[in-house]
C-alpha cells in the first residue's frame, strides 16, 4: 500500500487544472446500459472509481476503452445483469446499475452495499423507488433480486434527499410505461449532469434542477456522446489547500458555480477571491478566521468538504464548530487530526474545534477518500515530516494528487508500497 510523505510549510502558488466529475462519470457510465450502442465521453479523470465502474460494467458484457480523458463504451453486447459483491464492495456507487438495468433487461441482481468506513449508509430509498415503479424485489443472500416485465410510472416521494437514489430512480423511469414523478429529488450538479445526458439519448424529464422531477416514460433511448461537468469536491479541496498554506493559486476547468458555498465560506475565513466564468483566484492570508459550517444538501456546503474544512480550521485563529448533517458518523479523520496537533472535540455529530497555533508531523492513517484527503491537508501545514497511510482511499477519487500539489509547490511524495 502506497504512502505519501509530506514536509509542511510550502505556501501553495501556480495554477492547476481541475479534472472531470467522478461522482457525475459514476452515474452517467451505468446509464449507458439503458440504449445498445457506442458512446463517447470526455473529461473523465483518471480514478480507481472510474476503472472500478469499467470493470463492473465489462463483467456484463460491456466494452470500454480509456485513452487519455476519453472514454469509449459498447454496450452492444451486454449479456449478463449482475453486479457480484466482490465488486459492490469495492465501490458503494455500483448500485446505479440497478435502475437501468431493470428498465431495460427487466432482471438485476445487485449485491447489497454493506456500510463504508465512517458507518451505515442505506439504500432502502434505491430499493423502494424501484419496487414502486412495478418491479418485484427479494433481497436474497445479500443480493438485490429485480424483476420486472415492462416498469410503469408511478409517484414516488423520497423521506431525504438522496443523490444516489434520485439517479438510480430516474433511470429506471425514463423506460417505465407512463409517467413518474419524483419528489424531494437530488438537485447536485451530478444528477442535473445525468438528467440532461438521459435527455439527449431521447428521455423526457421536466422538472431538471428542482426537487420535482416528472419524467414521461419512452419505448427506447439512443447512445449519445457526452462531456463530465468538472469535479466540484477537486475543486473545493484545492481551494482549501490553498486556504491553509495562505497561497495564492488559481483553479482552472472548474464551475464556480457549483460550489457558491464553500466560496462564501472561504471570503468568511480571510480569502480573496476572483472568480470568472471557468476560474477562481484565491489569495489567501497566513492564519484563517474561524467559520462554523453545517453540512446540507446541494446548494449547502457539501459533506465532501467537511473534512477539509475541518483541517483548516484547525489552525485557524479561534475556535468554530462543524455540523455534519448528512452523515452522522463522517468523523474518522478527528482522531488523526488530534495526532497531528490539532485541538478538536467531538460530540455526535458536532466538532468543536479550537485552531492551534501550529499542527505537528506525525504518522496517520487514510480510513476513506475525504478523511485522507484532510490528512494531507493538515500535512501541508504540519512542522514536520508527516506521512499518510493508505493512500489508495485518495487514488479512489484525486487524480495524481501529489503531482498537483508538486506543481503547487507543496513538498509531497509517493513512495510505493514496495517500496518499504
Ligand atoms: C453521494 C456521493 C457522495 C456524497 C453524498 C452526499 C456519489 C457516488 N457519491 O452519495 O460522495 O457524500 O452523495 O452528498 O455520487 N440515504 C438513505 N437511504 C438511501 C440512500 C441514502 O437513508 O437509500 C441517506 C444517507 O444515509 C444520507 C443521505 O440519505 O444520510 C444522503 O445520501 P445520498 O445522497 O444517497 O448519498 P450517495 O448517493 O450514496
């Protein structure tokens, strides 16, 4: 397992470009099993989720070809509909091919989830929106076992706003016989991303960017070529990176658009920000403000970014809290971050945290993609040489974060788990 080693203190300075959404290739890869043919997209990062997702969808008889940015898919030929545990485990977000693959062949056998690293998280919402579109469901030795001949429309109103079931449920009704309304649906610019790619494979959706979607079910879609949105969570930990070291960097390929909460939430803690059409500029002072933060839904400040906030925080000057309303358990970096310095106090769902003055190096362990993220965060300003653990959770869902860091100015290094 790959470590990294970073030697803080570097101010971040320079430009980067920020990549394609992985959250937005992880829903639109799956949708492409709802029409046989070629697509094309652009803008895909290079990501251990992405190649997950290709080698889940190849085991059904799916195609796919990465050159560079470009993926290619085929789902000419797709001949078997189940997505086995030792896959499912690897990638909660496989459950998306439930939806369209009981849409189109009218049989998915899923592997159930399981929890992730900070704890429970359900998909009884995928489940229920499905079974009431028509399909027949039996949860069988830890599988999802779909069947339907023909879904047919239906009202479904979801208790919380899930990202995750909203697609998976808009999927499986763009095929379903008559009309759907989805209540309480995702707005992130993930699931705006995959309404408007199912739109132009030939889905009729009304509704697109509000919590009620209405989709008209049609007879058949037809492939079509697509570019992701850019990643809203790169972008925001970058901003963050830069945040904390009191650099001076510029973003490119993003949409600010996508994250007006987090820029606020920067102008509070000290930033100045310049923020054009495909950029931002920040410039950002030595020690930040403390800003309290509560999680919620988009457009509220994403639970992706609460562990980053945290590590800035934590040198900031004075003492906020961090409420994290989505997920409950999502706290596995506070005992690392107390590792390296950092004077924070957890209570439920409610970090209190007092900014120290200066973090310390020290070993810590990634326990999943946001938390590592946060380590090595702290790691930028951390007196030392700190070095961060299991660097793979990072891999899942930063494209060669070391090397932007490096062209940042940051001193960080991969070093192979073969390596020691
Ligand atoms: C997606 C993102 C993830 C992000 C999360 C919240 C992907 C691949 N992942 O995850 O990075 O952190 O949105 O923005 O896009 N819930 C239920 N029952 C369900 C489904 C969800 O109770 O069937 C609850 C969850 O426990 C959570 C809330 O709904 O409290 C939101 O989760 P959801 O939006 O579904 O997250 P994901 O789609 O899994």
């Amino acid at each position: 397992m790959d470590k990294f080693i970073i030697n803080g203190g570097n101010t971040l300075k320079g430009t980067i470009k920020i990549g394609g959404s992985k959250n937005a290739a992880l829903a639109l890869m799956p949708a492409t099993l709802l029409a046989s043919g070629k697509y094309q997209f652009d803008n895909i990062p290079d990501l251990r989720d992405i190649s997950t997702m290709s080698k889940l969808l190849e085991m059904m008889g799916v195609d796919t070809e990465k050159h560079n940015q470009i993926l290619s898919i085929n789902t000419f030929r797709v001949n078997k509909f189940e997505a086995p545990y030792e896959q499912v485990k690897k990638m909660r977000a496989s459950i998306y091919v439930l939806g369209p693959l009981v849409a189109r062949y009218g049989y998915a056998k899923v592997s159930l989830p399981g929890g992730c690293a900070w704890g429970p998280r359900p998909v009884n919402l995928h489940i229920e929106g499905v079974r009431k579109l028509g399909a027949k469901i039996e949860i069988d030795q830890g599988y999802i076992v779909a069947k339907a001949k023909k879904l047919k429309g239906a009202r479904i109103t979801f208790d919380v706003s899930s990202v995750g079931a909203t697609g998976n449920v808009m999927m499986a009704a763009v095929l379903a016989k008559g009309t759907s309304v989805i209540e309480n649906a995702a707005i992130e610019p993930e699931i705006i991303a995959l309404a408007e790619f199912l739109v132009k494979m030939g889905a009729q959706i009304n509704g697109i960017g509000t919590t009620r979607l209405e989709i008209e079910g049609v007879d058949a879609l037809h492939p079509v070529n697509e570019a992701m949105i850019p990643d809203r969570i790169e972008a925001g930990t970058f901003l963050v990176a830069a945040a904390l070291t009191g650099g001076k960097i510029k973003i490119e390929n993003c949409n600010p658009s996508h994250i007006t909460s987090l820029l606020t939430k920067l102008e509070e803690a000290g930033s100045k920000l310049q923020i054009g059409t495909d950029w931002i500029k920040i410039q950002s002072p030595k020690i930040p403000k403390p800003v309290d933060v509560t999680t919620a839904v988009y457009p509220g400040f994403p639970t992706d970014m609460q562990a980053q906030w945290l590590s800035l925080m934590s040198v900031a000057k004075g003492s906020s809290v961090i409420i994290d309303t989505i997920y409950f358990d999502r706290f596995k970096h506070v005992p690392e971050l107390i590792r390296l310095g950092a004077n924070i106090e957890l209570n439920r769902n409610t970090a209190m945290v007092k900014g120290v003055k200066q973090l310390k190096a020290a070993k810590v362990m990634s326990t999943d993609l946001r938390a590592s993220a946060s380590l090595v965060l702290a790691g930028l300003v951390a007196k030392g040489k700190t070095e961060v653990l299991r660097v793979y959770h990072l891999d899942r869902g930063y494209e060669r974060l070391e090397k932007k860091l490096q062209s940042l100015g940051a001193k960080i290094r991969r070093v192979s788990g073969k390596e020691y």
